[in-house]
C-alpha cells in the first residue's frame, strides 16, 4: 500500500468516527436539539451519559479490534479472537465471581474498589485462557484444533458462570444477564478514565510490536531467524490482550463479533498485511463498528436500549460472510 | 565459516535430553554449495534448526565465523545465517514484495519502514531471481517453484554469508528443481555464499553440490 493511500484512507477513517460520533452523541432519546444549552438536563444527557458512552465505544471498538489482529498474527489463523477464542468467556466468569465476592462482603458502596476488583478479576480471567490457547496452539499447530479447543473452554467457562448465576440472587442474576449482553451504554466517565489509559498503553506496546508482527505472518521460525525474539512476543501479546479484553469485558460485557470481524474485514477491504497500516486500520474501523452499531440500537429503539451484541453480531456477521464469498484473496 | 565440533543434536522432552545424531564434526567454507543428505527420521531437519539457531546442541558446539552460534544474539545471527524451511507460507495479504522486505528485519526499525537503501536491496534480490515482474503478486497466487524462489529472494535480501534450506525441491517438478539448483550454484560461485541444503534427490544433488554431508544409521558421519 502507498504512503499517499494509506494516508487517504486513514483520513477517511477519522472522518467517518467523527460523523458516527456526532450521531451517536445526537441520537437517543431525548432530542438535543430541543433542549436549550443552559439546560441542566442538556449538561446531564450530553455529558453524564451520551459522551461517556460514545468514549467507551471508540475504546471497545478499537481495543477489542486491536487484539483481534494481535491475536491473528501471532496463531496465524483468521478465525483466532478474544470472543472465539473463549478470552472473552473466562473475562466474564472471572467477573460474575468478582461480583459474588462483593456482593457477599458488601463492598458494593466502595465505587472505587469495587470497580478495580472487578477489573482485575477480568484480566486475570482474561490472562488465564490466553495462556490456555497459547499452550493449545505450541502442542497443536492445527488451526481447526485450536478453535475447537477455544470454542470448548468458552463453553466450560459459560457453563461455570450459568452455575455462578443459579446461585446468585435475583439482583445479581439481573445484572449479570443484562450485563452479559453486552453495552457501552452502563458506563460513567469515570469509568472511562479506568479504560483509557490501559487502552493507550496497550495501543503504544502494539506499535513497538509491528516489526515482529510482520516477521511473524512468515511463520515462527522465520521470524525466529529475522531475528525476532518469538517468546517475548508472545509474552506481550498476552498481556496486551488479558489488559485491554479484561478492562473492556469488565465495563461493557463479552462484546462479540468485533475482535474477529474487524481485523478480517480490514485484511479485505485494505489489501495490506503490514502491521503499520492493519494496527491504524483497525483500530479506526473497530471503533467505526461499535459506534454505528450503537446508532442503530438508538434508532431502531429509542426508548429501550437495544444489547449491542445484537447488532454486532446480526449485521457483522453476514457483512463478513458476504465479504468472505466475494472475495477471492485468502484472509489467512 | 562453519566448524561443527563434536556435536550432538536432538531435543528436550521435559528435562530429559532425546538425543537424534551425535559425534557430528565437519568445517565448510565460503563459496561451498553443500548437500545435506540422509534418510528420513536421520536428523537433518534437527541438524539445520540446531545450524540455525531454533534448537540448542545438546553438547558439541557450532561456531560460525569463529564464533559459537549460541553467543549469537537473534538479531546478529539474522545478519550471518538465513533459511528456506518446507513449511509453506501465505494467506494475509503476504504480497511477492512483503516476503522479500521481511528479509530486511533485522535491519530496520521497530515500526518495520524500509529505508530506500533497504528498497534498493529488496528490488536487487527481486531481479537477481528474476521476481520482479511478480512483486505485487499474492505468495498464494504463486506456483510452488515461485514460492521457493521467492524465500530465496528473502535469504538474499537478509544478506547473510550463509544460506540453510531444508528440503526445497519437495514440492518441485524436474524442471524447477535444476533451475532452483543452478540459482543456488550461481550464489555460491559468484557471491561466494556458503549454501546447505537438504534433499532426496541425490542425481540433482550430485550433478550441483560440490561439498557433500551424508548422515547414517549408528551416528555415521560422511562428509566430502
């Protein structure tokens, strides 16, 4: 790809988040436009709950792409992503058990501590089944084994939480269905500002892996030979990935179809396997994604907020799909 | 360039050390084009990973231009030894162009940009195996001759001394093996690379190879 194109579609990227934001800030419930800029309810829809909701969803949209593409580099497998790959799953478990936790030692009222329990807890679950599929992908290189195995430990893992909520009282149970499907809509800016500085980290420590992202489309030992240090990559793409799934998982729920759809999609409209080029891209494009997708929750129920997965994942996947059939490039 | 001195290969499972071939000692120099032969199962596919650098010895040493490959960090030895390996490449948009630029990793920065000198290399490895036309290709795209040369265009364009290739006609028909090979062959003689390469096909080998290195059963080493 050349410098003038990529930066052409880059531009077009950020033209195209800004008018979704603008939407996504504009739609809702209530019309902005009708409510004078003095307004206390205008200050407490825009900013209390349509701009922390707009923030949450560049963040979710671009992290979760983000370790999509990390996590596709380094198995080599188009089909690897945290929610296919059950990463999303043993976020979530982890989560459930750290709202049972407080829940049971009533540290509910601690904001704070709260929040960062529950965080953890969703990284470290996170982290967890990363390392299971690592250790999966070292003995198998067979790109079907690895998502069957993927696809069971998400199974086991949801079978665990279904257990966690049969258990859990009907306050807990409630939250965790609703939390369960998904939405960038729950959060408060303070809850951005927990987001915002892992997603950054994570985006930075992306950028100083593309060299060894690209050596390692090759394959492991050529990327060994170019001089690539194969373990250190791995250890930090597992980190990336447990940090910002777990956060994003933590605040938003297990958000499907992103992590896996997004970086295809890119690989497939773009034409590009740099890393440089796929990172911007797909970090532009997941946000784009889960922006619209909240725009039409927006539009298609103004009233009651539709669960973003739904959207994600019944337009997502047949746009892929379609994509898949019309193009005749591999995608990996 | 190579001294192998009293090498033993093999791998690890667990702590316990498997060992696949042993008493290993042999010196090649610049300029040699050297057939690695021997049936399957021998250890030629564990004697080239030990070569470069994917598997340790278990005992013995390799030294590479007088130093032993195991004080190699990565990134120096990526600008001393290159390889070919069987397993077949693709998929993600690896274009004829990407492959080859990857062979300049460990000479460029972390964000991966080719400086126009590293462009310049990369185009020069291109046209020596007459690539060029094909660069904007998909590596899927390519038949299976085209591939390899295009790993050899990689090795080239990673400008290294020596060049390890395990098995590259082994998915080849007659007439791309003996172009392979006299690609090879000319490599040696006018760039004076030193060339290892692993294969089944003993007439092709005889007919270019001017070095030999043939592994038995019983840990029988012959090398000519």
């Amino acid at each position: 790809m050349t410098k003038q194109r990529f930066i052409a579609t880059t531009i077009y990227l950020m033209l195209l988040i800004v008018a979704l934001i603008t939407c996504d800030l504009c739609f809702g419930s209530v019309n902005l436009f009708s409510l004078d800029r003095s307004d206390p309810l205008f200050q407490t829809i825009l900013y209390d709950i349509r701009l922390p909701k707009t923030l949450t969803a560049v963040v979710a949209g671009s992290g979760l792409a983000l370790c999509g593409l990390l996590m596709q580099s380094l198995f080599r497998n188009p089909l690897a992503g945290p929610y296919v790959l059950g990463v999303s799953s043993g976020a979530s478990l982890f989560v459930a058990v750290a709202t049972m936790l407080i829940s049971s030692v009533n540290i509910s009222g601690f904001y704070f501590m709260g929040k960062s329990i529950v965080t953890l807890f969703s990284i470290g679950g996170a982290f967890f089944v990363t390392l299971i599929i690592l250790m999966v992908s070292r003995k198998n290189k067979n790109n079907v084994t690895l998502l069957l195995v993927g696809l069971m430990v998400g199974q086991v893992l949801g079978a665990l939480q279904g257990l966690i909520e049969f258990m859990s009282s009907a306050d807990n149970l409630k939250t965790f269905i609703l939390w369960g499907m998904g939405s960038v809509g729950s959060t408060t800016l303070t809850d951005v500002w927990f987001m915002v500085p892992v997603f950054f980290a994570a985006v930075i420590a992306g950028f100083f892996l593309i060299r060894s992202l690209n050596a390692i489309l090759l394959n492991e030992q050529y990327a060994q030979n170019l001089g690539v240090n194969v373990n250190r990559l791995r250890v930090t793409i597992i980190i990336i990935t447990a940090m910002l799934v777990g956060v994003i998982t933590a605040f938003c729920g297990p958000i499907a179809f992103v992590g896996i759809s997004v970086p295809i999609a890119s690989r497939l409209f773009f034409k590009t396997s740099h890393h440089l080029h796929q990172m911007v891209f797909c970090l532009l494009l997941g946000a784009c994604v889960v922006l619209a997708a909240d725009v039409i929750c927006q539009l298609v129920s103004n009233q009651l907020m539709l669960p973003i997965n739904t959207v994600t994942t019944i337009i997502g996947s047949p746009v892929v799909i379609y994509l898949l059939f019309k193009s005749k490039l591999s995608v990996g | 360039m190579i001294a192998v001195k009293q090498l033993e290969i093999g791998y690890r499972k667990g702590k316990h050390p498997v060992s696949v071939f042993s008493n290993m000692n042999m010196s090649l120099d610049a300029g040699d084009l050297v057939g690695l032969m021997g049936d399957n199962g021998i250890g030629k596919s564990t004697f080239i990973k030990t070569l470069t650098g994917n598997l340790t010895p278990l005992s013995g040493e390799i030294t590479l231009n007088g130093k032993s490959i195991t004080q190699y960090s990565a990134q120096e030895l990526a600008t001393q030894l290159s390889v070919v390996v069987t397993e077949k490449i693709g998929g993600f948009n690896l274009s004829v162009w990407d492959v080859v630029a990857a062979g300049r990793t460990p000479y460029i920065n972390i964000f991966g940009k080719l400086s126009e000198d590293d462009e310049a290399i990369v185009i020069k490895a291109l046209k020596q195996l007459n690539l060029l036309p094909l660069k904007d290709k998909l590596i899927d795209e390519l038949s299976d001759g085209q591939r390899q040369k295009v790993m050899i265009a990689k090795s080239l364009a990673q400008q290294t001394s020596v060049i390890v290739l395990d098995e590259p006609t082994a998915f080849l028909d007659h007439s791309s093996r003996h172009h392979l090979f006299s690609v090879l062959k000319q490599l040696c003689t006018e760039q004076g690379k030193l060339i290892i390469v692993s294969s089944h096909d003993l007439e092709l080998m005889k007919t270019y190879i001017n070095r030999s290195v043939t592994m038995a059963e019983g840990n029988r080493l012959e090398v000519l």
